[in-house]
C-alpha cells in the first residue's frame, strides 16, 4: 500500500489508485523490455543508395543533401517520413500535429542523434508551411526527386499515396543500414505524442476521434484516405 495521501481523498480512491500504480510500473517495463529487444536486433539492409534530396529549412531551400550528409558528426539517423505529397493541399494533420512536438524537442534529441523530417511534397512548400506552423528547430528535407520513399516503403503505389512511418539508419565500418522502421499505421509512434497521452492523463481519455484537432483541413487527405 502506498504511503501518499492527497487532501480528502478516501480509502477507496487510494486502493484504486495503488492498484492502478502496479499496471502503470509494468506498462513502463514492458516499454523498457521492448526498447531492449529493439536495440538487440540483427543487422539490417545496407543502404541501397546514397539518396540526394533537397533541404526544406530557412536559408538552404531546395539545396541538395546526400542521406549521409544527414549524420553530420553522429552514427545514428533518425528519419520520420511524414504525409505531404506533391498534390497535396495541405499535409497531414497527424503528422502536423508530431512535428509540432518535434521540432520543440529537436535540440535535445540532436545530442545523441540526427533527427530530419522528409516529405515527398517540393521543398518550397514544406519550408511555407514549416513557417506557418512556426517550425524552427527541426531539420526537413524534400524527397521529391528521390526514390527513397518508395524503397523504404514510405508511399504507396505514387508519391502522393504517402504513409507515415519512422525509420533509423546507423553507420557502421564506414558503411550505412537501416536499423528499424514502424510497420504499424495507426499511432504508430504512440509513446512520443504528446498530444494522445497528454489526453490520457484526464477523466475524458483520448477523444474519440482518429486524428487531433486542428484548425486546418487537407481535402486531398480527406478524399484520397477516406479511412
């Protein structure tokens, strides 16, 4: 039994909430026990080539970067692929809403890792809508004169059938593989978004609903994904 007590609250409230505590710690370490497996997997796929795109940040639009450039002085990448196709009005709200959260946690990340944000819209129009958003931290590129969203299984059958999907390169021996991606579509990067376990701390719980509220809408999302 815990030894924490709140103002006023009663003895079945406390039993409730210490018998909540015991699923919360093994919530925790079966996060940490995944994470674990995940960094004993196996060596995966070499790069299949060293893809060119073109950066999407202030100062640098539309100037080619090779996917090694993207490690700077690190021997890890992650790499999130988000939803913004060349025919898209505006991106996805979903990944708006992750990027929102990461471009503020960006610095941080950057200390042990790379961390860059790819879509297959042009560079001109990630970096107009990173500057709508107020994006100024994260690092964007454009793939849209690269294969690699179709290699890495970031699209479907054109670029403007785009997925969202989390990869992480590593280099090793002066050499580059891919060391793991989300295979899952929804909320596929659940434990880093703030926005759905925020929720989770209050008597609502998530909204029922599949993406967050935001203040735009994206008709080609709506009409191209109806699900």
């Amino acid at each position: 039994m815990s030894e924490l007590r709140y103002p006023n609250e009663s003895q079945e409230y406390r039993d409730a909430r210490d018998s909540l505590l015991k699923d919360e710690q093994e919530l925790i370490d079966k996060v940490k026990s995944v994470a674990a497996r995940r960094r004993s997997l196996p060596r995966g796929g070499e790069l299949k080539e060293d893809y060119v795109f073109q950066w999407a940040n202030d100062g640098k639009v539309g100037k080619s970067v090779k996917f090694s450039d993207l490690f700077g002085d690190k021997n890890t990448l992650l790499l999130y692929s988000w939803m913004f196709g060349p025919s898209w009005d505006k991106p996805c709200l979903s990944c708006t809403s992750l990027i929102d959260g990461f471009d503020r946690s960006w610095y941080q990340v950057t200390r042990d890792a790379a961390f860059v944000a790819i879509a297959k819209a042009p560079p001109e129009r990630i970096y107009a809508w990173a500057k709508e958003r107020g994006w100024s931290q994260m690092a964007l590129v454009s793939g849209a004169k690269s294969p690699f969203q179709a290699d890495y299984k970031c699209q479907g059958e054109n670029g403007d059938m785009q997925l969202p999907v989390m990869l992480t390169f590593t280099k090793r021996d002066g050499k580059i593989f891919h060391f793991w991606s989300t295979e899952t579509t929804m909320n596929h990067v659940d434990t880093v978004w703030p926005y759905w376990n925020l929720m989770d701390f209050t008597p609502e719980g998530r909204p029922d609903y599949d993406t967050p509220p935001q203040k735009f809408r994206s008709k080609f999302l709506e009409e191209h994904y109806p699900d």
